[in-house]
C-alpha cells in the first residue's frame, strides 16, 4: 500500500520558509497570493496490504519520527 | 559458461558514434585496439574515456611543459590530488576542480556536487580534508540568471561543506558579462595525510578482491563528461540531462570509513568514481597497475531498476568509490562500511590480462584491453594563434575625475570590489577549530592541527588580464597567489589549477590557452613554485561567445609558526604605514578604467617575477622576525582600494601622504602596479625596516600613520571609515535582496 | 570532573568539543557512539554540533532516536549535566529534554559570523564564570537556530530565568538586527527548569585561544569546571 | 481560493532525505517500508475566485519559483 504524509505547521507557529515564498512571489510579480505555509510531504510504499492497520501504523511513525508534535501536524492517506 | 553480447542489442551505426562526440579517426582506433566494432557499452566507455574531460586531448601537449616538480613535492600531476612534504611525516594534499557546465544547469546541486568530488580526489588519497575554497566567475549582475545562479551557487558550495563538516575558507568571486552564458564553479580542496599513509590508484595483484563502496548507482548525470567536453548551445539548456544530486550526509559517512579503513593495512588501491564513474575509476586503477579489471556488474549496487551495463559503467552517481583490497581482508572491510551504513560489495577482482572484462546477466558485454584504451586517448596539437598584446595607456591620458572621493566610494561599493561578507557568511568556515585566517584577508590561514605550524591558501586569477594578454595574465595568476600567501606570512609552496577556457578548436581561443601555460610556466619556474595538480575546463562557450580566459590558481604555503602570521588590519594608533614596490601608475585593464570608465582597454600590468621575488621575501622575511603587525598586498583597485581595505578590517583611520609628484595622482592611487604591498608595523621598528630595505634594494616608502576614524589622504580626500564599511557592505545584499 | 562527548553519524564538531573539554577540564573525554548501550559514569555528556543525519527530515530529529539516547535521557533524569551545542540543542529540543523548537533561519541562508551574547542569567552550572550582563563574543555556523516556542512556554522559561544567553548588538542592546536567525526573544541559548540541560546555538568549543579569534567562550567551560568539581 | 501544491522529485533523481527516513524507521523497528520519497507540500490563499485562471495562476509560480524543474515535478490541487 501506499501511505501519503502530509506535515504541516500548527496554527500559530511561524513559518520563515512561508514566508520567504510569499515574499518571493510578490517580487515576480504575483500578486493576490494572501498567505503560504509550507510543509512537507511524505510517501510510504507499505508491504502492509490492510487499510486499517497501515493507517495506525504510520500513525505511529508520526507520532515517533516524522513530526514534532511541539510544532507540526500531520495528516495521513492510505491508497 | 558465460556468452558474449557484443552488441548489447544494439548496432553501431555512424550516428551512434557521432552522437557520442567520437571522430571518424577515434572510430577507427577503437576497432583497430578492439579488433572488431565495438558494443553499445564498450562505444560509451571510449567515449567517455576520450572525451576531453578525461583525456585532455587538447591541452595535454601544453600541460606537459609545466613545472611540477621540487624538493617538497611528493606526488605531481598524474595521481588524484598533488601532494607536498610539510616535514614531520606530514603531507598536504590539495587539487582544484570545476564544475561549471552543471553549476549552469542546476546551481544548487551543480555547485554541491563539485565540493563532493574534489572532496573525494583528496580523501582517496588518505588524507583527512581540512579546508575548501571556491573561485567563482558569474555573468554581469544585470544579466537575469546571474542572481539565481550566485545564490544558488552559494547554497550548494555551503549546503555541502558545511554538512561534511569541512570549513570553507576563502576564495574569489568575480561578475563580467563574458560569464553570462558560462558560469565558473571551481572548488579547491586542501587535506592532511601522514605521510606513510598516502594511498594510490594504480591496482595490483591479480585474483585481489575488486571493492565497491558508497552509495549505489542510479542513471545520475550519464555523460556529464562528455557535456563537460561540448560547447553549449541554446537547446542544451533544455535537453537537461539527469542532474546529480549530492549526498553530503552520505559523503561525510564515506570519509569517516574510507578513512578508517586507510589507517588498516587492508588497502592496495583506492580511487574516487568521479567524472564517468565506474569507468574511468576502473580503467585508471587497471591500466595504471598494468592489470585487468573483471567486474560483474550485477553485483553493483543499484539504486533503480533494469539498469543496463552501459547506464552503469557511465553513471555519475556521487560519494561511490572503487577499492581494491588485500586477499581475505573484505569481511574485515565490510564490517567498517557497514558500521557507517554504505554499500559495500565485491564486484569482481583483479585480472592478469590487462582488460576491462564486464559480465552481467550471464553474458560478456564488454572486454577491452585497458593499455591501449588509455595509452592511446587521443593528442591534440591543436593550431593556434597567439594573443595581440594591446598597448600600455599612459597614466596622462586618463582624465581625472571630479571628487577622488566619490571615486573610491563608488570603486569599493562596486560589484567586483565589493565585500563578499554575503557569501562567506553561508559557509561554516571555522568547523574543525583551526581557522587562524577566516576569509576577508589575503589568504585563509587554517592551523596544522595540534602542531604550531599553519598553512595558507588563496585562488587567484585576474580574467580581464589574462584576456588582453594571456601571458601576463598567466604569470599574474600565479604570482597572485604568491603574494596573498606571502602577506600573511607563509612561504608559497606549490599550486594546483583550474583551466577555463572557450574552444580549443578556435585558433584564436587555443591561442589563449597557450599563452596562459607559458605565463604559468615562466611564473611558477622563477618563484620555484610548482604545479601538482589541476584540472582543465574547455568549450566554456555559448554560441561562439568564449568566456574570459580564466586560469584559476590555487596556491599553498606553510608557516612553521602560526602565531607570527598577521593579518591585513594594522593594530594600533600611531602604527607606521610603509608602501613596499613600485608604483609607476599602470591603469591599464585596471578596475579603475572598467568601473569609473567603462573602459577595458590596454595592457595589463607587467609582471616582473625577480621583483616579485626579492619584495615578497623581504615581506615575508619581517613577518616571521615579528617586525611586521599587519600586511596586505596590493591587487585590484591598487594602493587606494588596498589602504581602504586595511582601514575597514581594523576600523581605524588613517593619515596619508604620498611621495608622488611625477604622474597623476588618480593613476598613482588606483594604478594597478604588481609586487606591490602595505605594512604596518609600530614607529619603533620603522627605522630597521627601512635600513634593511635600502640594504636589500627593495623600495619602500613611509607613507603615514594610523590615526583616528577617517581614511585621509592628503590632498585627495578624508572619508570616515564607517562610510567606506557600509559602502563596501551594502552592494551584495543589497543586489541579491532582489533575489526572486 | 568526567566527560563525555557523543557523536552521531555526520557530527562534525565533536573532536572540536572533545580538544576543548580536554585542555580547559585538563581531562580527557569518553567518546561515545550513538550505537552504544552503555555510557560510562560521567558528570557531563556534551551533544555536539554537526548535521548529524544530514539534518535530513528535521534538525536533530533522527539523533533523537538513536540507541545511545536513552543513557543520555536517564543521566539527565538522575540530574546529569547535559550539553548540546548547535544541533546538540536541536536534539535536545527533538528529545524533549528542552522546550520549544529550532526552525529554519529567518533569512532561509545558513549563516557563519561571530555574533555578541548577553549572558542573562549567570548564576546557573554553564554561566557562573561569567557576570550577569556580561556581553560576550561567540561564533554562529547553522542553518536552523531560530527559536520557537509558544508564548505561555515562552513567558515560563523568562520566568524561569531558563535563557541564558541572548543575541544582542555590540552594546548590548537587544535589536532585531543582532538577532542572526530569528529566535523569539533573540534567545540564543536556554537551560531546563532544573538547570543541568542546556542548549546553545552559539559555539563556545571554538573561541577559547586568541588566535581563534576571541577567548570568550572559556568561561563557558570554566563555569563548568566550577560548578562539577 | 486556495492552492494546494506537491513538489516531488522527478524519476530517478537521487532522494538523499527519504532514504535516511527509511532507514531511521527501520532502525525505530518500523519494518515492511519499501521505499520512503520526500517532497514538499505547499499551501497558498489567493484571492482570485475562478479556479480556472487560478490554476494558469499557480502554474505559473510553479515553473517559475515553486518547483525546481530540473529534478522536480509538481502537482496543483485548487478547491
Ligand atoms: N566565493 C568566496 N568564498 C569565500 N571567500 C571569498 C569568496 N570570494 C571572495 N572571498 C574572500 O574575500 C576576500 C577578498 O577576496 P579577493 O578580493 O579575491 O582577495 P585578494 O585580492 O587578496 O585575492 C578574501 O579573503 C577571499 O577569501
Ligand atoms: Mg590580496
């Protein structure tokens, strides 16, 4: 199976690379762009073939290694 | 048991050998050494091992007449990095390299993977890394890649380095629009060995285990040599071959190992996977040793799927390296690798036939007499045409302009002689805690560790000269960096160098390339400072428009005693200042006339080497006897900019008056005059300087003290130092704010 | 007093910790690989500097999780002292042995320059060689230094008097402009309520002999030597 | 509107950061991982409203900021 992390910044925690896009955008020319956050993204190729179970046990590597809970959210899709 | 698939599948048509940049001759050569047509896989190993990159068809002829050898030189161009005694069973070890044309194409890992080579050059060697620098040529800072490519550039050279742990301390950074289409990337390495410890790629022993460690191969970058060996033109920009990303994690695991293993007794021979990897580090090590290779590619580790043998004989994957070991020593190997996490795997063993044999997937897919493949890359004596000499501009044909001060503000907040503070602040410069010398002077100064001794190491090339004048140009290069080590106080040792050129099949850019070598020669001959390693970069061209001829030198020195080396800041208030050379106001090629003038125009200045000589050592000389507090030599921008720099890095003022009164005072400050330098040294010692001067019939002049906060200079302007500091600071992060 | 400094693979300032633990303690260190199960008895362990995993994923994240690190955890729980210089403090943060997080530099470029500290607080185990105030001169090399925490963290370790060591201009002003990462606070360097963990960006291990350049990160160790001897 | 973008590697290109992720999570125990990639996930807030010509918008930024089209690809979501 295949798992997709989605790492994010928790609300209210800065986030200087966010920013520096923004910025950057704004200096191309682009305007109308009102705010990006950046955050990573993960994929897993699981031998795993249950649902269920892939989903708690990369819960799990989230939890343990991929984010920092003190300033990251994770969200998790199994396909 | 094994059969033979000459053909890999596929037939040798002559476009096939067109496409891989071989002549019709080359073609036939192949045959003749073969015996019969090549297979696919066999056609990609000549021709990456005939490609310029590796074979120096063109240049080899001319490299041949440099001077490489000297007491002190241990090993001279021919192994993987020059190597030099610094006494006490020590040996430094250093080699410059480019990577311009993927630096082009991808600046961040372009820029990275060049530190990772010239890395591993050094460290195959045994010798453990102790300093990088990076001799940089961007395109004018108008151009609209030129801030891209710098900040990526930057990135990739710091991303690397600062990983591997390894300080970056100095180099040079020069823009002029004759870059806009080629980029210069030129990364130098300096390492240290013990002597007794330094390893070599020539293999031996036939039926010896045949090593492959690192990280595995995947279809990174297959024919970067020969990109390396071919003009650009606008639609190589969008082909964009598979870009190698650079490891520097994986890089500093290799360099732990590699060198664990080097202080065993396991090894006969190492060498790095660098430009066509697999290939050129197998046929080097094999023809080298006079042995045969027997690889069965099936066991090289592989990071994608269905490879094929002519994708991994020519991948350029990074942080790889081929070992070959003493007999029942690999389970005592591998456990080292395996500790840090890398590849290891016995890919085959040494042959007594002298061939490259390849076998994989039960078939022989390539076997090819290694002698004769390397003996026989071809030799050019490309025609060529020397280089016109302009003529010498007299200083009073220069109008004088309005306010000298405006002048040197403007000259020291230019692009070209601005601070590079913006750049070296990315790179960790101080990591392993021997950095005496951080950049901003003339040489970087880095501590041989745990000894009193040091070593200096500056790169030096002035392009526009070698431009007008190839020759001068050469010799300038390399008395540059002579004299950036000399200020500082060491004794120049030896030199690495890294060639850029355009097209070496135009006359006129062949011509260059020859007149540069003759100023290299004639340089490194009289100073007794010779050549152990370097590199050659041609066809850095777009649609026919050459680059600058840019000979990038590296130099090394050493200082028995680290805490007798100075710096360029004078110390105290009331300190002498004391001008030691010549100045005879030679504005020509000078950054004066290209930044206040816009002009680029006549000879560059003269380069007299017994001057260089007998000034420099009377320099040094005061140094190491302490009498001496700070010293800067005098290069681009002359005496004006060389005392403006002297101010700033001290934050104090200085009260100057100049013994000048036969040419115009402009010539006089911004002449660009060689064998020139600034001291500083307390009013106690002025006097024995001096005597000593007249004795040794080396010109010196007192030209004044230091004293408050402005730069004075008598009848040409008073500017506070705080003025000049944030004109000099203010041009690059101001220019790359705009970054986008 | 007894060291010991551990290395992570891609730790590069680990001999430069280990040569000035050794001439300032006069005492040689462990060393300590972060594969190992054991650590022998010590007073301090010193996590180095470096890009221990490549800082691949986070900064200090991975080291976070090596074998070794679960020593390093009951030596600090038993009141060990606990150093981590640079992406020591990173791990220390990942570890949770520090509040807070080490976020990507405001600038986004990794920055190298000998910067002025305040020393905030000069009466823990790593300040007493200094005086409260004192502005001192120690070099910065990271890419990740810029401090994070949530504000009720941040007013307790203020509190607390936790920071220890903040980024100030030569007069030792507080501005936005001697802040090189963009730390909340211009925090540069904090302790854990108790004292024995601290974490710094700044590196002492380089600025203790004159011709370094500078001489102020002596007191560091020297506060060391004071408080475990 | 908002941008939702993907930044992954191209094909091929070596992934220094999501093989040190696969080998962390084994050393964590994580087994039956097969391969681990890491890219970058990207948020933006626009204010254009037709998703359309938000999309030609954020296209746009990709080639010439977002993305590094030399060993990068990019996927744009809009909702
Ligand atoms: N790309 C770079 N990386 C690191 N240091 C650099 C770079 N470019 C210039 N420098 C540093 O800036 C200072 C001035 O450079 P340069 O003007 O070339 O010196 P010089 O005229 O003495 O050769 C030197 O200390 C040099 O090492
Ligand atoms: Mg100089």
């Amino acid at each position: 199976m295949k798992a997709r992390v989605h790492i994010t910044l928790k609300n209210g925690v800065l986030d200087p690379q966010g920013k520096a896009i923004q910025h950057a955008l704004l200096a191309l020319g682009f305007d109308g762009v009102d705010d990006v956050r950046q955050g990573k993204y993960i994929e897993l190729d699981l031998s795993e073939n249950d649902k269920d179970k892939a989903h708690t046990h990369v819960e799990d590597m989230c939890k343990k290694l991929l984010s920092n809970m003190v300033i990251e959210n994770y969200a998790i899709d199994i396909d | 048991m094994t059969e033979t698939n000459w053909n890999n599948n596929v037939e040798i048509t002559p476009e096939i050998v067109k496409e891989h940049g071989l002549s019709d001759s080359e073609h036939k050569l192949m045959i003749k050494i073969l015996g019969r047509n090549p297979s696919l896989t066999e056609l990609g190993i000549f021709s990456v091992m005939w490609s310029e990159h590796c074979s120096y068809k063109s240049s080899k002829l001319h490299l041949k007449t440099l001077p490489t050898t000297a007491p002190w030189v241990i090993h001279g161009p021919g192994e993987n990095a020059g190597v030099i005694d610094i006494g006490d069973n020590q040996a430094v070890i250093f080699k410059m390299e480019s990577h311009n044309h993927p630096s082009y194409i991808e600046p961040y890992q372009g820029a990275a993977t060049g530190v990772g080579g010239i890395l591993r050059d050094v460290f195959t060697m045994g010798a453990r890394p102790i300093a990088n620098m990076n001799a940089l040529r961007f395109g004018s800072p108008d151009h609209h890649k030129t801030r891209h490519l710098l900040s990526g550039v930057v990135e990739g050279i710091g991303g690397y380095g600062n990983c591997v742990g390894v300080p970056t301390v100095g180099g040079e950074t020069n823009f002029h629009p004759s870059y806009d289409g080629n980029i210069l990337v030129n990364a130098m390495t300096v390492g240290l060995a013990d002597q007794d410890k330094i390893f070599l790629s020539a293999a031996a022993g036939v039926g010896n285990p045949v090593i492959y460690v690192g990280s595995k191969t995947g279809r990174d970058g297959i024919h970067g040599a020969t990109m390396a060996s071919a003009e650009f033109t606008e639609d190589s920009e969008e082909k964009r071959p598979t870009v190698q990303v650079g490891d520097p994690f994986t890089e500093k695991l290799l360099i732990e190992a590699c060198l664990e293993l080097m202080s065993t007794d396991m090894v006969v021979a190492i060498q790095d996977m660098g430009a066509a990897g697999l290939t050129s580090s197998s046929v080097e090590m094999a023809s080298g040793g006079g042995v045969g290779f027997a690889l069965n590619l099936d066991m090289v580790p592989q990071r994608e799927e269905g490879m094929t043998p002519y994708e991994m004989m020519l991948s350029e994957s990074q942080e790889r390296m081929l070992v070959v070991l003493k007999p029942d020593r690999v389970e005592e190997a591998k456990e080292i690798f395996v500790r840090w996490d890398l590849d290891f795997a016995v890919i085959g063993e040494i042959a007594g036939d002298g061939n490259l044999t390849l076998s994989w997937k039960g078939d022989i897919v390539a076997d090819i007499p290694t002698q004769p493949l390397a003996d026989n890359s071809p030799e050019y004596d490309r025609p060529w045409i020397k280089t016109q000499a302009p003529a010498t501009i007299d200083p009073n044909d220069v109008a004088s302009p309005n306010d000298l001060g405006e002048t040197l503000i403007k000259m020291i907040a230019s692009a070209n002689l601005s601070s590079r503070a913006w750049i070296w602040q990315q790179y960790d410069n101080q990591v392993m805690a021997d950095t005496i010398q951080m950049p901003g002077g003339d040489a970087a100064v880095v501590r041989v560790h745990g000894t009193d001794k040091a070593l200096a190491i500056s790169t030096d090339c002035t392009p526009r000269y070698c431009y007008a004048d190839p020759f001068e140009g050469g010799k300038q290069a390399v008395a540059e960096t002579w004299r950036n080590i000399t200020s500082v106080g060491a004794t120049p040792l030896a030199i690495t160098d890294c060639l850029n050129f355009g097209n070496p099949e135009r006359p006129d850019i062949m011509g260059q390339f020859v007149g540069a070598i003759d100023g290299l020669r004639e340089a490194c001959s009289i100073l007794e400072y010779p050549v152990v390693s370097g590199n050659v970069s041609l066809y850095n061209e777009t649609n026919g428009t050459g680059i600058h001829p840019t000979p990038a030198i590296g130099g090394v020195g050493l200082m028995e005693d680290s805490s007798k080396m100075v710096k360029i800041a004078p110390k105290d208030e009331g300190d002498v200042i004391i001008l030691v050379g010549e100045s005879k106001g030679h504005i020509g090629c000078s950054q004066y006339l290209s930044i206040i003038e816009g002009r680029e125009e006549g000879a560059p200045p003269p380069i007299d080497l017994m001057l260089e000589k007998k000034n420099g050592n009377f320099v040094r000389k005061h140094i190491i006897n302490g009498n001496i507090n700070a010293c800067h030599d005098i290069s681009d921008g002359g005496i004006f900019i060389a005392l403006a720099e002297m101010a700033m890095a001290s934050h104090k003022g200085m009260d100057i008056s100049l013994n000048n009164n036969s040419i115009p005072v402009h010539t006089y400050g911004y002449g660009e005059d060689q064998a020139r330098y600034i001291i500083s040294t307390t009013a106690l010692e002025v006097d024995q300087i001096i005597a000593d001067a007249e004795q040794s019939g080396v010109k010196v002049e007192r030209i004044g003290v230091v004293r408050g906060e402005e730069l004075m200079i008598e009848d040409c302007f008073s500017i506070p130092v705080n003025e000049l500091l944030d004109a000099h600071a203010s041009w690059m992060p101001n220019y790359m704010s705009n970054e986008a | 007093m007894k060291s010991a400094v551990m290395t992570f693979p891609a730790s590069n300032c680990d001999r430069d910790m280990y040569d000035a633990l050794e001439k300032i303690t006069g005492k040689v260190p462990h060393k300590i690989w972060h594969q190992d199960t054991e650590i022998p008895p010590v007073d301090l362990i010193a996590l180095p500097g470096g890009f221990s995993f490549g800082d691949y994923l986070r900064c200090g994240a991975m080291a976070a999780r090596s074998p070794a690190i679960k020593q390093v955890l009951a030596h600090a729980q038993r009141g060990g002292n606990v150093i981590g210089i640079c992406n020591g403090f990173q791990v220390l943060t990942e570890m949770g042995l520090l509040p807070g997080a080490l976020m990507r530099n405001r600038s986004l470029k990794f920055v190298c320059k000998t910067v002025n500290l305040k020393v905030e607080n000069a009466n823990t185990t790593y300040t007493s060689a200094y005086h409260e105030n004192q502005n001192i001169e120690i070099p910065v090399a990271h890419h990740d230094g810029n401090y994070f925490a949530d504000d009720e963290t941040l007013t307790r370790i203020e509190d607390n008097g936790q920071v220890v060591f903040r980024y100030v201009d030569k007069g030792g002003e507080v501005s936005k402009d001697a802040n090189p990462n963009g730390s909340q606070h211009n925090i540069a360097g904090i302790t854990n309520e108790r004292g024995n963990i601290l974490g710094m960006m700044p590196h002492p291990e380089r600025f203790i002999e004159d011709i370094q350049g500078g001489t102020d990160g002596r007191g560091f160790f020297e506060s060391i030597i004071n408080s475990l001897n």
